[in-house]
C-alpha cells in the first residue's frame, strides 16, 4: 500500500490546452518544496510493443480517426498504461508524488467521440473502465486535472507551430488534424469531468473568457490539491 503522502496527480484535456506547460509548472513546484516526484507521459511513443503502434495509428496507417473502432483503439493505449503498472506502483510505494500527461480518461473521451449513441457512449466507458483497473490493474489516480478553455482558444492554439514531434515522422496527427473531431472529444471531456468524482476541472479563463496567464492557471491547480490532501500535501 503507498504512503499517505504519495499522490497519483494526471493532467487531463484536449491537444493545445497547455498541459505541457502546467505539467512543467507543478513539477518546478514540486521540486522547490522538496517534494521527491515522478513524471511519466502517456502514451510512450517509443515503448514497445503498444507505444510504437500507437505512433502509427496517429499518423494514419490505419485510417482517419473515425475509421478505426473505438474498441480497437482504446487496447493501444490501454495496454500502453498497463506496462507501466509496476513501475507507477514502485514510485508511489516508494513515497513519491507521481505527475502523469494524460492517463485513462483521454482514452474514454478520445474514443467516445467515434460514437454517436449516448447509450453506447456509456457502455464503452464501462467497458474500457473494467478492463483498464479491473483487467490490467491500472492504479486509480488521486485526483485528474481536466485543463478547460473556451473552443475558439483551444482550436487557436492548436493552430500555432507546436514543434516537430518524432512519432509523426513528418506525417499529420489525425487526431489533432480534424476539427470536427477534436471538437466532439472536448465535449466528451465536458461530460466526464462533471460525472467523475475524481475529475476537477480547471477552467482557464477569467469570465471574460480571456485565456488566463500560465501562473494564474497554476496557482488554481495547486489550490485545488492543497484543498484535496490538506496537511498530507504539505510545503
């Protein structure tokens, strides 16, 4: 059993949210309070064997994102979070805080905008629930960060020049590439973090809908788990 003081935080939201930068954020802060922690990024592009499929499934070699099942796809990264089950074990029992980019509730959210039926939406959460902790034995996080902003703000972002990534190989992420799609997962995300007890979500802009500085965002992530741990996420 991990330590009291040993929390599982995931970053969770739609591609050009800012989560990187967050994710960057709270570890500086982590590190400043003398916080011992851990970072892992799903999914692991280069991990075999699921990593590396996943990779291709991205850049298309399967088809457009609504051409391949949800159920198929889901395995990919569903598998990709199980291999890694024994070494995010280690880490909490081992007294660290663990910071994760993206964990099971991309996985729900990004395969639930392929369905079109509230009902079967539903069923595919429950399945990719059961066989996520239930199956693989995934660990539950402590608590998920879901990083919201208006579309337009998101859509602007994602726009902008994000770097040369290696698992494209040159090639377009189809996930990030069709808006129609993209727009349909933030709905999705919308619906979860409002059913999930363990979700929180993090709106990052002000009521005049003007994006919020990155430290304004992050001091309300850190004010949400103080507020969540009390004395057990102390600094």
């Amino acid at each position: 059993m991990k330590p009291k003081n040993a929390i599982f935080i995931v970053f969770e939201g739609a591609d050009g949210v800012g989560k990187s930068t967050q994710v960057r954020l709270l570890k500086a802060f982590l590190k400043r309070n003398r916080i011992k922690h851990k970072f892992i990024h799903f999914p692991q592009y280069k991990k075999k064997p699921y990593g590396e499929i996943i990779s291709r499934y991205l850049r298309g070699e399967f088809g457009k994102a609504d051409e391949v099942s949800p159920y198929l796809a889901s395995l990919l990264y569903a598998g990709d979070r199980m291999v890694c089950t024994q070494t995010l074990r280690g880490w909490l029992n081992s007294g660290f805080t663990v910071v994760a980019d993206r964990y099971i509730l991309s996985n729900i959210a990004f395969q639930r905008a392929k369905i079109k039926a509230d009902e079967e939406k539903e069923q595919f959460t429950k399945w990719i629930q059961d066989l996520e902790y239930r199956y693989n034995e995934i660990i539950k996080p402590d608590i998920t960060l879901f990083l919201d902003a208006s579309d337009d703000l998101i859509f602007s972002r994602l726009s902008e020049q994000r770097g040369q990534r290696t698992y494209l190989k040159d090639k377009t992420d189809i996930h990030e590439s069709d808006t129609d799609y993209q727009k349909r997962v933030i709905h999705e995300y919308r619906i979860l973090s409002r059913s999930m007890k363990d979700v929180v979500c993090v709106q990052c802009c002000d009521k005049n809908g003007i994006m919020m500085t990155p430290k304004e965002i992050h001091e309300v992530i850190v004010h949400h788990i103080k507020k969540r741990f009390g004395n057990v996420f102390k600094t």
